[in-house]
C-alpha cells in the first residue's frame, strides 16, 4: 500500500562573485552566488513544501488527521464500487494521501533543524505506518482487488499499466500475511509495527558518536577529533587521516560493540525472519527479492585473508596509490568543479540528452526548513513544467552526514485531466560557501552529486498514470540503475570538460588533469568491488536463515570469506551499517545496478554521451515507466537482449577503459 522512497547537474548573465567577475548561467550562480532572500516578516508562511497545514510542528497531526480522513472515504468507496478501472484509481489515490504524509515526515524527521518539527515528524511516521500496516492485513480491501483480477471480463479492459498497478498492490497486500487467518494476520500487524520501532532504534544508534575518556588517548593525536570537556566524540573512521594511529584509534573506537544496539540488532533480524516465516517465504531475503530483477539470494564464497593490511588501511591508502600513480590531488581539482559550475554541467547534459532544463525558483516563506535550500523547477523544451527539486546540499550542524535522494510526492494523473507534479529532494554533505568562495567539490563530491541527480531525474521523468509506480517507486536493483549510470557521464571527458571551469578564472580544467582523473578511478577499482560484495554478501546472510551465533560471528566469517583483509578484534562494523534498515537483504542492488548501467553505457553511450536520439530511447524504455514494467524486462528492452548472469558479472569486471571514453 505505501511505498517509502529514500534511496544515495542559454542564456548567460554576468554575476560579481566573491570580488571577482566571473559569467555564469542563471543556474550556476544559483549555486555560486551569496544567496539574498526577500525581508519575510510581512510574508505569509505558507508551510514546509507549500502545504499550509505545515507552517509550524503542530501541522502534522492536522496532515495526519486529514489524510486519515481521506483514507476513510477511499477505503468505504474501494469496498462499495463494482470492480473496474475506478478501483485501481482509488487504491492509488489512497496510497497518495497517505505516502504525501509520510514521506515528507520521513524526510524531516532527520533534515529539520528545529528538534519540535523533528519530533512531530516522527510522531507522524509511525503513526501512518501503523494505519498503512493494518491497512495491508484488510481482507475487504484486499477483496476487492482480487475480484478485479479474477473476473476475466473486467480484466480484459484494463490497460497494462492498470493491469501492473492493481498486480503491485495485491503483492504488497500478500507479502503482509492478508492470506492467513484473523490471529496471524494481527500477529503480522504486530511485527511489521515492532519492526518499524527497531529500525528507527538501529538507524538512529547507527549514527551516534562514540565517545572515550581523553586520557584513553595519546595527547598527540587528540586534537584530530572533537572534545567534550575531559571526553573524546568519535564520529567516524577518520579514513582519510594520514596518520595511522588517528585511522586505527578511529577505527577501533567508533565500531568498538553497543551492547544495547547489538541486541536491538539481533530483535530486528529475529523479528524479520519470523515475519517472513509466518507469511511463507523461506526466509527474509526470499521474500524481500520477490519481485526485483535478482529474483531470489544466492551467494558463492570466495578469497582468503590477506594479513599485511588492516580495514582501517584500505581507504586511505587507495586514494594515496591513486594520487601518486596519476598525480592527482583532490584539492586541485576542488577549484574547477565549483558546486554552480557542476550545476551548469548537469543542466547542459539533461538539456541535450533529454530536452530537459533546470530554472532556479526563490523559496516563498516557511517554504524551505533551511536559508541554504536551493528550488529548481525542471522544465522540458515542449512538455513544459515536469516537478521541482529541492537542494538540500550543505553540511550543518545535526544534519546527517550522507547523500541520498527523498520522494516528497509521486507524479500521478488526478481527476480532470490534473497532473500532480513530483517533488524531490536531493540531500548532500558538501562544504558551504565562504564569503571569499563558492562551494568547491572534490572528485568524489561531484560524482555523487551527479549519482543524486540521477535519482532526481528518474523521478521527474517517471510520469506514470499511478504514483504508486512513479519515479523511483520500483524494484531497489532497478532504482539504482540511473544513478550508477550517471557515474559514467561524470567520468567521461567530454562531458566534464563542457563545465569544469576555474572558479576564479574561468580557465577550462585541463585534458590531462581529466585524462588522470578517469585514469585513476581503474586504480584499486578490484579492492573496491570486492569491498562491495562483502557488504552485499553479509546482508544476505543475516537475512537468511537464522544461525545460533552472533551478527559479530558471521561478520568475521563473511569478512574472511568476501573481503579479504582481517577482522579486527572487539570491534562491530555491523552496528554502522545503516543500510541495514532501509536495503535489508537488497544491498547487492548496488553491484547489479552497476553491472546494468555499464551495459547501458557501453552499449548507447560511450560513443556520443549527448546523443539525443538514445537519450529519447533510454527515457522512453527505462525512466518512464518507474516501477509501471517488470524491471527486467524494462532493461531487455533497452538493451535489445536479456542479460544473462555471465553478462552482469563481465559488466561489472571490465577494466573501466574499456567502457569510458580517454581522451
């Protein structure tokens, strides 16, 4: 019934920036210039995102209260009407009004400055999963669609799309145990409920600081992290240190095990698996893969540990090797990839693959939960208006330190003809302006601003009839296809040299310096693959059949087996592995989305990145549909062939010269 989306770039004027002049496109010093906005003591608030109701905290309840209200009518007019086209419609309907609530509460539970907008954001979110969770063990709701799907007659009506979306929401109601009888279906109720209080617990101690005695330290090193009277905070791995003492302390100190958390580890698995178990699937992953384009786990055990390294080592020694074999150093490139710059670059890309535009908007009142928001209005050449992004893009104070792309509201057809314009927002980690100069990106920042933007534009071009199927809302192993496949445009050379440009000069980055910039992305590309099937290999057997033994037990023998350098003692990684929640037993959709897109970009992209013709065919094929078409077959129809295990596995080992353009 609801489907949470969180998954994680002309016309010139001349803008004086930071004392010096320099030209950019309306877009780019959207993001370069200082920002002014208008006095709003006179304006009216017209609340987070432009819902009224949302102007102060106490507005939650009242979006929750009216969605409930919604909700009531919808459900009493899907068991009345006969069965046809107007049931889907309604069941999509009621899914909106309940998602439009509770995906904006999801995302300010964790973005909003103010604690009270955080707290009542919250409050909302389990509130509506609850209601969503009895909504799914409805056996008159659940009816109703069956009655659609098993009187031939009607279904020959229905167009595939309405077919696919009715199919969806009968699965969502099967997954949730609507098949058993009235005791097992309240005992499904109660677990999918208790799960949604473990994962906030998980999640929320997933990212809490670790904290030592400062005398646990050596003073040398002391001053690297952040002081709390007579305590150390440690609030990450430090990976990028060049001291090796500050990654081990790190390292060591901030994965150090949580009992509490341990436990609450172990009730989420324990929870998930009888979950599973009580609705007939072998085990949570089996049941989380349904429907997705891996179908069902599988795993095969590889490597042996290697002993002259330690975890701590990898990062940081991986970038070194690069810098030193392609002479590269992040801090020379930070001034060419300016954040309007990339911008600029993005909006060129878009507008010539896709006839497709960004246009800078100025927030009104109580619009935005930050001055440093940023509104863009996506615009196609013909179509006109398609949504709006909001670019959330710098670091502050209580805000999560990750990228990741949130679905405000779904694209779907209303009543009249109306179309309801999808809303977004991007989320990032990078550097805020200075007085003196504009945000500057490193390598690895502008990458995974363009991964972002990825995302975005599934979600603006997805316009599907229903929201439930809109954008993003589609298997996680499709979802992040677009987003890889924006990786590659990010390496390639003729794309980065149309907006890499001196912030302060506007000299264009050198073709050497992005020659040894694509260079260096094959460089430790196997260690970091490899990385990346541990992680995938890990969720699965946690989500897997139970084993009698500790998630820090099959943690070292998963570590063993996949990654090859060796656990260290007394510590949990697990507990930081926040993906957990969100990608339980999906994380592989990292490496097969990978593994898509390197066929996608090989195949329609490699030779001319700009060419409009195969941009019309990836969007009419891939992005339009959302989750409207079986992800595979959205991908054999791409591609002109069914990849086959062999293929995506190729994909994912060749050397990236073979699929990225060198100058």
């Amino acid at each position: 019934m609801l489907r949470r989306i969180r998954f994680d770039r002309p016309l010139k004027s001349s803008q004086i920036l930071f004392n010096r002049v320099t030209t950019w496109s309306p877009v780019g010093a959207a993001f370069n210039a200082p920002q002014h906005r208008r006095p709003e003591r006179l304006q009216k608030n017209v609340g987070l995102f432009g819902v009224p109701e949302l102007s102060s905290p106490a507005g939650f309840q009242v979006a929750r209260r009216e969605a409930l209200w919604e909700m009531e009518f919808l459900v009493k007019r899907v068991c009345t009407e006969p069965p046809g086209v107007g049931t889907v419609e309604a069941f999509d309907q009621l899914s909106d009004s309940l998602c439009k609530v509770a995906d904006l509460a999801d995302f300010i539970k964790i973005a909003h400055p103010d604690a009270a907008f955080r707290k009542s954001a919250e409050r909302t979110c389990v509130d509506v999963g609850t209601v969503v969770e009895k909504l799914n063990t409805n056996v008159e709701l659940y009816q109703s669609l069956k009655n659609l799907l098993d009187n031939k007659d009607v279904l020959a009506t229905l167009d595939p799309d309405t077919r696919r979306v009715a199919e969806l929401f009968v699965f969502d109601f099967e997954i949730s145990g609507i098949h058993l009888d009235e005791a097992k279906r309240r005992k499904a109720v109660s677990l999918n409920v208790k799960l949604l209080d473990l994962s906030h617990e998980f999640l929320h101690g997933s990212y809490l600081p670790s904290t030592v005695e400062k005398r646990s330290l050596p003073e040398h090193i002391r001053h690297c992290f952040s002081l709390d009277g007579n305590r150390i905070q440690i609030s990450g791995l430090h990976a990028d240190s060049p001291d090796e003492l500050v990654r081990e302390a790190a390292y060591r100190i901030f994965l150090y095990p949580n009992t509490d958390l341990l436990l609450c580890l172990d009730e989420l698995l324990a929870c998930r698996h009888e979950l599973a178990k009580l609705v007939g699937y072998e085990s949570f992953a089996h049941r989380a893969l349904k429907g997705t384009m891996a179908k069902t786990p599988g795993k095969q055990p590889c490597l042996s540990a290697l002993t002259d390294l330690m975890p701590w080592d990898h990062p940081y020694l991986s970038g070194v090797i690069r810098a030193e074999k392609c002479s590269i150093e992040p801090i020379q490139y930070s001034p060419y990839f300016s954040l309007g710059a990339c911008m600029e670059g993005l909006d060129m890309l878009f507008s010539q693959l896709l006839g497709v535009s960004f246009q800078a908007e100025e927030p009104q009142t109580g619009e935005v939960w930050s001055d440093e928001v940023r509104k863009l209005a996506v615009v196609h050449e013909t179509e006109g208006l398609l949504g709006y992004i909001y670019c959330d893009f710098f670091r502050r104070p209580n805000k999560p330190q990750q990228d990741c792309h949130f679905t405000i509201c779904g694209g779907w057809l209303k009543g009249g003809g109306r179309y309801q314009l999808p809303v977004v927002v991007l989320m990032l980690s990078l550097p805020p302006p200075t007085s003196r100069t504009p945000s500057l990106l490193t390598p690895c920042m502008m990458e995974n601003l363009f991964h972002e933007m990825g995302h975005a534009m599934h979600s603006m071009l997805g316009q599907t009839h229903y929201q439930h199927v809109s954008g993003t809302r589609c298997a996680t192993d499709f979802a992040e296809v677009p987003s890889v496949l924006m990786e590659f445009f990010a390496s390639d050379y003729r794309v980065v040299s149309q907006f890499a440009r001196h912030y302060e000069t506007g000299e264009p980055l050198p073709e050497s310096m992005v020659t040894r910039l694509c260079q260096s992305k094959r460089i430790c590309g196997a260690a970091d693959t490899q990385l990346q099937v541990f992680y995938a290999a890990l969720d699965q057997v946690y989500h897997g059949e139970p084993q009698n033994r500790t998630t820090t037990d099959i943690l070292k023998e998963m570590q063993g087996k996949f990654y090859g350098l060796p656990y260290v003692h007394n510590t949990a990684w697990q507990l930081r592995f926040s993906h957990l929640v969100g990608y339980g037993a999906k994380y592989y959709s990292y490496l097969m989305s990978r593994a898509v897109a390197s066929m996608v970009w090989r195949q329609c992209f490699l030779k001319d990145p700009f060419n409009r013709a195969m941009g019309e065919h990836y969007r009419r094929e891939m992005l339009a549909h959302g989750g409207g078409k079986e992800p595979m077959l959205m991908v054999t129809e791409m591609l002109q062939k069914t990849p086959t295990i062999e293929d995506l596995v190729e994909a994912l080992v060749l050397d990236p010269e073979d699929f990225t353009s060198s100058v």
